[in-house]
C-alpha cells in the first residue's frame, strides 16, 4: 500500500551549471563535446524520476543568482522542499568563486564537484578548484557522463537502505 502524497518522502537534488554552461554542444565541442545542457538535464531528470528523485536544475552566467539558488534549496526552502545534495559544475566559477563555496558550505549538505574536461590537463590558472577541498568527490575529464555519475553516487549513498 503506498502512502498518501502528504506522507511521502521528499527527494531533491540541486543541480546547478556555471556561466558559458548554456552554449554546451556549441561551445567548443573539442573539449567539451557535442552534448547539450538540455540533454544533460533531460537525461538526470528521467533517471532521478525512477528513484523518486526530483532533480532541481539551474544554469546562470551570474554568481549571485547561483549563490540564491543555493541558499533557497539548502536552507530557506520549508523542510519538505529542502534539498539532499547538490551536483555542480561551477564553471569558471571553480576559480573564483568563494561566494558559491560559502553558500555551499552554509547549507551544510554534500555536493559532487563536476567538470566535463580535465582540468588538471589544461591552463595552470585551472588547477585551482575553491570547491574541491569541501566536496564529497570531484569528477573531471569524462565529458557528460561525469553527471550520470554524481547522480548514481548521490542515489546509491543518501538513499540506498
């Protein structure tokens, strides 16, 4: 017997995708591939239904919409509406912004650092991550299916009985 809607468990997921994250699939396509946001979001959002998981997704090319979105889901939301975990590509942001890390660390929930290129193998100005230290784990250099991922681990550990 399933339980009436009011009863059931709430899962939520933030995903949140840096600036320039928008022109995925155009963008430079020799690091960063042909794959779409949408198709990303698209693709989390079907595997996350089938666990009972709704996935909250927000691209924005401005720090502080993110650093918002991210206090709203984590810690302002009322308690059937907070978030579990979050799953970020910061973007450009990895290497500037302490505004996201501190929003991050506020809400107190774990979070997956994820980049679609390997950062370690490009500018030296990308080696330096103000999330990495913070997060549960960091996934660079598989392209797209870094999300897929960060999905099943946050699936696998903070659901899994």
């Amino acid at each position: 017997m399933t339980q009436p809607s009011s009863q059931q468990v709430h899962r939520r997921i933030l995903l949140i995708n840096g600036p320039n994250l928008n022109l995925l699939g155009l963008r430079e396509p020799e690091i960063y591939g042909h794959t779409t946001l949408q198709d990303i979001e698209q693709r989390l959002s079907k595997t996350a239904k089938k666990h009972n998981i709704e996935l909250i997704s927000i691209q924005s090319n401005h720090e502080g919409e993110l650093v918002d979105a991210v206090q709203h889901h984590g810690l302002l939301a009322d308690s059937e509406n907070k978030i579990d975990a979050v799953i970020i590509n910061p973007a450009a942001f990895t290497h500037t912004s302490v505004a996201l890390r501190d929003a991050l660390l506020a809400i107190n929930k774990p979070f997956i650092e994820v980049h679609l290129s390997n950062i370690h193998s490009r500018e030296p100005f990308r080696e330096h991550s103000y999330f990495s230290d913070k997060a549960v784990g960091v996934i660079c250099g598989l392209g797209h299916l870094g999300y897929d991922m960060a999905l099943t681990y946050c699936i696998q550990s903070l659901y899994s009985a």
